[in-house]
C-alpha cells in the first residue's frame, strides 16, 4: 500500500513487528528513503484508538477509515492520509479536470473554449448552498473542454472545464 | 416551577435547535414533540422527542417551512404550543398569527412585532422615533426593466462610501456586498440582487454605510406580557465572514459597565417601541469612537444565546416557555449580572482551504469534548451523515471559565478534544484563531476575517512519517474493519465506558 497527504507525493513504509506493537522500520517517498524518527504504535483496549510513540513520548491517536482515506485524530489535529494500490496514477483528481465541489447551478460562465486562463483566473462561477463560489483555475494553461453553460444543474463531480497546458 | 398552562411543545425545527428545545421541553416537564422530513427521519431530534411527526415532500416548503401541515402536526398530537427556533417559520409572521389562530400558544413575539422588526425600513424608523440610534442609509426599490444605475449612484451618493447593500428582506449573509468605491457598485449590487431574489424571492436591496473598524454587539433582551422587559448583556459577535459569525463571546471584552448600560437600555427601549414579548436580541454596530448604531432586531432565539446563558445563568428557553405561558419574568435587572466569561465556536462542516465550502460526508467519528465549563448544543451523533440538505453547522462548542484568558484556552483545549473524523471542518481554523494574537487580545473587528489571508490560520503539519506510520499501522490492525461505534454498532460512552448512552453528546455541563 501506498500512501499520500494532501499533496501527491506517495509514501510507503515498512512496519516491524514486536509481540503486536509495531514500529516504523522504513519509509519512503516517491521512491526515496527518507530518515525518520523513532515511531511505534500499539492497540489500545478502545477500538479506533492507537498509542503511539514518537520519539519516546507517547500520544493518543483516533482513527476512522472512510472510502481510501484514513482520518487521523492526532494532538488535537484532524487529517487524511489517503491509501492508494502500488503503481496507481498519482493524481487522483485526473488530467486537469475541474470538477463541481459541490450539487449546484452555474451562474456566469467566464471563459470560451479555446482560451489561455492564467492560475487563480475565476473560469465559473456557481451557485451552491445559496452561497456564490467562484470556480478558479488551478494552474495557467488552455480551456480545453467547457461542459456546462450559464443556469445548468451540475451534481458533484461533475466536470465543470477541462484544462490543458 | 409554577405549572405552565400547556404540557406538550412542538418544535418546528431541526438540528442542534430542535434539540436544545426539546431538552428543555423536557427538563420543564413538558412532552415534547419533533417534526421531520424524510431526510431527518433518524436524526437526534426525532429520537429525542416523545413524539415525532412525519412531513412528507421533498423541499423545505413542503416540510419544515409548511405552515399548515406543522400546525396539524400540534393538532394531532396534543401539543398545545409551537417553538420555532431560529430560521426557518421563526420570524415569520403570518405562521405567528396562524398559530394563534389556530387556538395555539406560539412560543414567540407578538406578529405585529416581528414584522414590524423584519422590514429593515419600518424597522429603521421605529427606532428613529423611539430615538435609538440608527446608521445613515435608504432603501432602494427598483421596478422591473427601469434603469437602476442612476437611482443607485444617486442613493450610494448620498448615502456615503464605503457602503454595503444588503437584501431588505434577508439575513444570514445572503444577498449581503460590500462596495468600497463607485466603480464596484454595479457588479455588486447585481449580484447582491440576484442572491436577494434567489434567497427571499424579493430582489429590494438596502444601502447602507459600511462601518469599517466597528464590532458586532448585540444584546439580549427578555420581555412578559406584563410590561417587563431587562436585558441580559451584550454579546460580541465581530469575528465573522461574510457575515456569517463565526466565534461569539460574551461579555465583550470592550464593553465597560457605562457603555453596557447605555446598550442595555437602548435595547430595551426598542424592545418596548414593539411591544416585545419572550426572547429577543437587538444588533447594534460599535463604531471604533464609542458610539453604538441599531442594526437590526431578531425577533427569535439566537444561535449564540447560550453565551449568555453561561455568563447569566439564566435559561432563555425556559424563559421563553414561561413568557409564552403569560408568566412574569420573576426578574429584574438587578437580579441580572455577569459571572466570567463565555464563549462559543460554531463547528461547520466546510473547508477552510477552499474558501469555506460546505463539505459532505459521513462522520464515522463524532466524540465531543466534555468536562468542566464545556457545553456542547449538537443535532449530530456518530454515523450521521452530513448532506448537502441543510445548513452545515454541526455543533456549537460553548465553553465557560472565570477569565476570557481561561475561556479562551479552555475553548482551545475543547476544539482540540472534539474528534470529528470522516468530514472536513472548520475545527483546525477555529483552533487556530482561539491562539491568535488578534483574538487573544480581544481586538478583532467585523472586518478582519475579510482583511485577512485565511493561510495565517492554518494549522501546523504533522511529520509526514508520523501519519503515515499511523495509516499503515491501523490497516495492519485491521481497524478498517471494526466499526468505529464498536465491533457489535453499541456507542460506548468514552468517559463512562457506558454502552448505549444517546445523550451523551447532549450533556451540558454549568459550572
């Protein structure tokens, strides 16, 4: 298993075995080994609650899976560590499509097919909740595909403009 | 507790509201009543209440916005009174006066008052004449295809920049924009309008000075049917976004005994100038110079009002029961002072990093914090599933302490014991606001979140190695496989180690 947080380098790390603790014997990320510290982590008797050491002090974990995603309750922090099969494609959002946050309809339409956008440009701007939010590109390059037009129903999901370099 | 003259409540709401009612509904020995879509039909209030009663339809107007079928719902079941909460039929005031006129006790002002306060115009003029202070600022009607451009500028002109245009029927933000020059009005006002319309079905928009660098003060107000009515304090409400409040506290921490006693007793005034009954809160904006303008009444319970309720003591939904019951308040305003400080984050299911989206998804963990000082008001238990139905606001972490300093931490440590998984949230902003140096100090004003880059607030990361060793240790453990609630789906109480407690996400716990 492969494993990545929020942005898209993939870890993968190796766990040794001491009579049902395990600690942290490996780590790498996109294929590097990296240095780390000293990590074990045990069962406690609460199911979804781990004791885990780092580095000789001990903390409390809470942990739910959800679809791919571990959530990880760790020092008052919630994260997602997203486990992914060895040698999937990276990027699991796809080439460049931007898709609806949210079920909600498209208000104004600011781009053409065709047309250079420039990173954090408004390309949409969509109606959702009863709030307004602005669709922005994500990086500089080509409106490739333009699905929805002004006043249409999007359901999550659904890709809204497809980008190109 | 005197009897009150009705035994059985309905409450037409849902969500954490719902729930704090029927608790107190419960706690006055009353029997109380839920409504419920069928989106809702196993949520916490349903299994609350003593009783539950279906609305069929799929939208709002055919369920928790349908007068008629909630006023046969109390017909049918006994309940002799009806509580709005807040949004939805609350302050509207033609479902008052059906209630009324229906042989019902409704739990609320008097119709005459709520919309008399819910037009922003007679609203405005009210207090003109009662001689509260009022912001500069006029209403602007535009008739269908008639050139609204030069009746703007012209209105904008007078009025004065920076000004805001807000939905004269609205509330909650929506059809809310700020204009700090000329060459912004027309798009703003355009898209001020279409919110308005979209929302409220009336596309009329107020124009009204912007005070910038001013704070959200609004205090609370109790009035019986006897000509009684005190105000229990102010609250601070200036930390918001776009307009939306985001952590209230009270009292404020730049309110000093004169200025809350001129605030009192203006509230109070425009509390009489509509002959107000039960619970209220009037809004006023605090300019930096001292001087304090009304911005609007709400006729209703507040989210916030359990602030109020930890720093006074006194239960304001129980209040509300007694008032509507045609009680005296059995109060005066000597019997109302300030015991420490209080304060209240408001949880949301949305992603802070992404301009504040609502987020989806199911909470496949929900443990809320508890200990001394720490309320939690929640709609949500563990396995709910959060949707794109209704407003996202989870819960309201209220906390308690002798300082603002210690309310402060102590709301730190809760939001930092509140384990929401499987949703994102705004626990990490909130946790990181609580921390501050703007928040601590107690300066914030209406405008910061606006004026402020949301990436100060963002939390910092974990090693890497550290989550990932968790993530791969707890799929060895064969954690995915165990349901969060327990191998055999009983919750069990984390403090207790009791199974099967549905209230526990309900404690209260006053100090």
């Amino acid at each position: 298993m492969e494993w990545s947080i929020a942005e898209s380098t993939r870890y993968s790390v190796k766990l040794s075995d001491s009579e049902g603790t395990l600690n942290l014997a490996g780590l790498t990320a996109d294929g590097q080994e990296k240095t780390h510290g000293e990590i074990s982590i045990a069962r406690d008797a609460q199911a979804n609650r781990l004791l885990v050491e780092i580095d000789g002090s001990a903390h409390i974990a809470h942990v739910a899976k959800v679809g791919d995603d571990w959530w990880i309750h760790l020092d008052g922090r919630i994260h997602m560590v997203t486990g992914h099969e060895p040698g999937s494609s990276s990027d699991s959002s796809g080439e460049g499509g931007l898709t609806a946050p949210m079920p909600g309809t498209i208000l104004e339409v600011h781009v053409k097919e065709g047309q250079r956008v420039r990173e954090g440009q408004t390309l949409l701007v969509m109606e959702a909740m009863k709030m307004e939010h602005r669709i922005q590109a994500p990086k500089a390059g080509e409106v490739v595909a333009l699905n929805f037009s002004e006043g249409e129903r999007v359901d999550m999901g659904a890709t809204l403009v497809e980008l190109g370099d | 507790m005197t009897e009150l003259p009705f035994d059985a409540v309905l409450v037409a709401n849902r969500g954490e509201i719902a729930v704090r009612v029927l608790t107190a509904a419960r706690e006055a020995g009353l029997r109380g009543v839920a409504v419920f879509s069928d989106a809702d039909a196993k949520a916490l209030h349903v299994e609350l209440a003593d009783e539950a009663i279906h609305l069929p339809g799929q939208t709002l107007a055919e369920t928790y916005l349908n007068t008629d079928a909630i006023i046969a719902a109390a017909q049918s079941s006994g309940a002799q009174a009806i509580h709005p909460g807040y949004g939805f039929l609350s302050e509207r005031a033609d479902f008052a006066s059906a209630v009324k006129q229906a042989g019902l006790i409704w739990i609320g002002p008097p119709p005459e008052a709520i919309s008399t306060m819910g037009d922003k115009i007679s609203a405005r003029l009210k207090m003109m004449e009662s001689g509260v202070p009022v912001i500069p600022g006029e209403e602007l009607s535009v008739p269908d295809g008639a050139d609204h451009l030069g009746q703007l500028a012209a209105c904008a002109a007078r009025v004065g920049y920076p000004l805001l245009l807000k939905a004269s029927a609205g509330g909650g933000g929506k059809g809310m924009r700020a204009v700090s020059e000329p060459k912004m009005l027309r798009t703003e006002y355009e898209a001020a309008s279409r919110e308005a319309s979209a929302a409220f079905g009336d596309g009329t928009i107020y124009v009204e000075r912007l005070l910038v660098g001013a704070r959200h003060i609004e205090v609370q107000v109790l009035a019986d049917s006897h000509g009684n009515c005190i105000h229990l304090n102010e609250r601070d409400c200036s930390l918001q976004r776009r307009h939306q409040k985001v952590i209230e506290e009270a009292p404020s921490p730049v309110v000093n005994a004169e200025l809350r006693e001129a605030m009192g007793a203006a509230a109070v005034m425009a509390a009489k100038a509509v002959d107000y009954e039960g619970a209220g809160t009037v809004e006023f904006l605090l300019s930096d110079r001292g001087d304090f303008f009304f911005l609007e009444m709400n006729t209703r319970l507040q989210v916030e009002h359990p602030v109020t309720e930890m720093i006074t003591g006194v239960d304001l939904v129980l209040k509300q029961f007694e008032v509507a019951a045609g009680m005296t308040l059995g109060l005066t305003q000597s019997d109302i002072g300030i015991t420490g400080h209080s304060m209240e984050a408001r949880i949301y299911a949305e992603d802070p990093s992404k301009g504040f989206l609502p987020a989806i998804g199911d909470l496949a963990m929900w443990r809320a914090p508890a200990g001394p000082g720490i309320r939690v008001d929640t709609g949500v238990r563990e396995g709910d599933s959060v949707t794109v139905d209704f407003d996202p606001m989870l819960a309201k972490l209220v906390v308690h302490a002798p300082t603002r300093t210690a309310a402060a931490r102590r709301l730190y440590n809760a939001l930092s014991d509140l384990r929401a998984l499987g949703v994102i949230t705004n626990i990490g902003f909130l946790r990181q606001m609580t921390i501050h140096p703007d928040f601590v100090s107690g300066s914030i004003t209406t405008d910061y979140l606006d004026s402020t880059d949301i990436s100060e607030f963002a939390e910092p990361e974990h090693d890497p190695s550290t989550l990932v060793a968790i993530a791969a240790a707890a799929s060895r453990f064969g954690l995915d496989r165990v349901g969060v609630a327990g191998g055999d789906g009983t919750l069990v109480d984390e403090h207790t180690g009791h199974a099967g407690d549905p209230f526990r996400t309900l404690s209260r716990s006053f100090p």
